[in-house]
C-alpha cells in the first residue's frame, strides 16, 4: 500500500465497498468540516481493472469522496485527495479494508454477513476473519449462519422488524419451517412465535412431522 493524492474526478465508487449503492451516503456530519479543510483523512482505493487512464476505485471512503463532491459544485476546491493505494485485483483485501472503515458506524448484521460470505467466497477462513475484525469464532459462525434464511426472513432482520433471538432459532430452522413461520408472521389473526416460544414451536412440528412419518405406511412390494 502506497500513499498519494488523486483527482476527483480519476475516482469512482467500489463494488466492493460495503455501503456500495446508488442511494448516496449521509454525509451531513463530514460536509461542513471537508467545505472548510478538505479532505484529511485519506482514502482507500484500488487501480480501476481494465482501465488505463489512471481510474481509482474508491474500496472505503465513499462518504469523504461525496462530500467532497458537494463541496466541488459549491465552488469549494482543496485539490487532489489524499489516497492510500491497494494492490489492483484483491478483492479479499478490498472488503476487509471497507468494513473495517465502516465499523465505526456500525454496520447491521445483515451488512456484515454480506461481506463476510464475499469473504469467504475469496478464500478467507473462519479464523482469519475473526482475527481480522476481532469477532469471536463463534460470532463469526453465528453471522455467517445467516446465510441460512430465506432472503424475505434476512430482510425483516435488517429493518428489525424481529430480533436476535427469533433469528437465531429460524437459522436452525429448514426451509419448510421458515415458510411456515412466515405464513403465521403474514396472518394478522394468527399467533406468531417469536424467541423462546420459536423455539418450543419448531421442536414441536419436528415431533410431529417425525410422528406423522412413523405412521405412513409404505405400499408393499410384491
């Protein structure tokens, strides 16, 4: 990694980084002190691949870079940013670097198994992720088991519409159950099972389902 100061208009957003969208970021909190100094604090990017005119992916740092960008049309110029610069192609490294600036703001834990399954997918372990960002093992585990839910269960826990604790359970759960427990969440006139009682509730359709299974008789073979 290698410090240096870049252009604004030789920067672009990554896909990588974890607050990647096209809804710009909340950036009132920086605005007024970027209007006034610019940005300090420096960047993180990457060489743009398949781009030779010297194009920089922003991996973490969207907010400043914004910011900045407001300040430009107002009239404000502090010339070239200040940059550190990954190696160009690393993905891994990539994502690392944008949730650990991101931190700070304190990422949903939908947000953070996005990124640690992207992890994973480019070869990171469960120790080195936990390693990386201080978590636990088995916080670690614990996030990525969110991989398990339907994406409907997943997006209700990150807007919180249900907890920790009824999460947990329905990441135990198998997909069958998960789309009965959402029948019920969708049923203003049902009793829908949240926490402990989840809990209780999935034991008990395993006990019956495992019951109705032992008296299905199978035809015989002659």
């Amino acid at each position: 990694m290698k410090l240096d100061f870049i252009d604004h208009s030789k920067l672009v957003p990554s896909k990588v980084n974890m607050r990647h969208g096209p809804k710009p970021p909340d950036v009132g909190d920086i605005l007024p002190s970027i209007r006034k100094r610019g940005v300090i604090v420096p960047l993180i990017v990457r060489p743009q691949a398949g781009n030779d005119n010297g194009v920089h992916e922003i991996v973490a740092g969207r907010r400043r870079w914004t910011a900045n960008a407001i300040a430009l049309v107002e009239g404000i110029d502090h010339g070239p940013l200040p940059v550190a610069i990954l190696d160009a192609g690393d993905d891994a490294d990539a994502i690392e670097a944008s949730l650990l600036e991101n931190t700070r703001l304190d990422p949903d834990e939908v947000t953070r198994w996005e990124t640690f399954a992207r992890l994973v997918k480019e070869g990171r372990d469960i120790a080195d992720i936990s390693a990386t960002f201080g978590i636990p093992e088995l916080g670690v585990k614990r996030i990525l088991a969110l991989g398990n839910l339907l994406p409907r269960i997943r997006d209700l826990y990150r807007k919180e519409k249900i907890n920790a604790a009824t999460v947990r359970h329905l990441t135990l759960a198998s997909k069958q159950q998960q789309k009965a427990w959402l029948a019920l969440y969708d049923d203003d006139d049902a009793y829908c099972p949240t926490g402990q009682q989840l809990k209780a509730w999935l034991l008990c359709r395993a006990r019956h389902n495992s019951h109705y299974a032992d008296r299905v008789i199978m035809p015989s073979t002659l």
